[in-house]
C-alpha cells in the first residue's frame, strides 16, 4: 500500500479558509487534491483544538536515549567488525541495561552506520611479499617450456585466519 505525503499546517490552513468562504467538502477535496475524508478530519481536528498544528503522534518510545546512543556509537566505532549482538552483550556489561541486537542495530543505522558485508582477502605478511617478490624476480625470465613442467594445483583450501564465515563491517554512509 502506498503512503500518501503528510498533510502541512499551510494545507490546514488553505482547507480551513476555504471552508470559511463557503466551499464544500467535496469541492475542496478536487481542488486540494485529498480525499473527502481527509479534508473532513482537518476540518473536525481544527474545530476541536482550534490549532493548524498535527496533533502529537502515539507510539512506544526509544529505549535508549542520547547518551545510551552516544555509547553504542563508541563501543561500534571501537572495533567495526563488532556484530550487533556483540555490541548488545558489551553495553549490557558496561551500562546494566538488556537491549536486543535488533534495537542496537536500529540505533546504529540511524546514526548512519550501516553493516557491509567486509573484504575478503588472504593476509599477506611483510614476510610473504618479499618471498613472493623475489620468487617473481628469480622466475621472470623463465621461457614456457619450463612452466609447462610445473604442476600448479589449487584443489586444497587452507583457513589460515578465522572462518569462512560471512564477516560484516560497520562503515559510516555518505
């Protein structure tokens, strides 16, 4: 179902006057563009606060409030690679207060940042690129003949670091 734009103060306003010169409802529908009964609820809302105003809307509150946030943006910003949970579980120890990892996550992306799925590329040590270096030095004048007699094989998988897992990472947006 597609949501409709929210209904302004000076759209309040143009309904109330256009009823006060007379118009009716149905005329005023067509012309502002809205639905009979939306133009009949600005009118009945005006007459019983007397207010251009939307009236204050209805819902459970944040279960954090700006301090808790600022908390959560430290404790994510501390090590990107920290899950939702994670975070969750390490604000419940430090503040004393149970949030789940959908609320973390919530407050995080409205923060801005955002789980991405994180590179994943084999670490190559200090040590590694200098031997590969100097391996592709040693080879480089190596004719095809004497490739043809290397056997290469990728068949095994090794896990050096962690699993093979998915990781994610929080990267700030924009």
């Amino acid at each position: 179902m597609v949501g409709r734009s929210k209904v302004t103060e000076s759209l309040r306003q143009q309904v109330v006057q256009m009823k006060a010169k007379g118009m009716t409802l149905s005329a005023i529908a067509r012309q502002v563009g809205r639905s009979k009964s939306v133009i009949s609820k600005i009118l009945n809302l005006y007459n019983i606060t007397n207010s251009f105003k939307s009236p204050k809307k209805a819902g459970r509150p944040w279960k954090t409030n700006t301090r808790e946030d600022r908390i959560l943006r430290r404790i994510s910003m501390g090590s990107r690679f920290h899950t939702a949970a994670g975070i969750a579980h390490q604000f419940s120890a430090e503040q004393g207060k149970d949030l789940s990892h959908h609320t973390v996550s919530r407050r995080l992306r409205a923060f801005g940042l955002k789980a991405h799925s994180a590179v994943t590329k084999p670490l190559i040590s200090r040590k590694n690129q200098k031997a590969r270096l100097s391996f592709a030095e040693e080879h480089v004048v190596w004719t095809e003949e004497n490739w043809s007699k290397v056997h290469f094989s990728d068949e095994s998988k090794f896990n050096l670091f962690g699993s093979d897992g998915k990781h994610y990472v929080r990267r700030q947006t924009g």
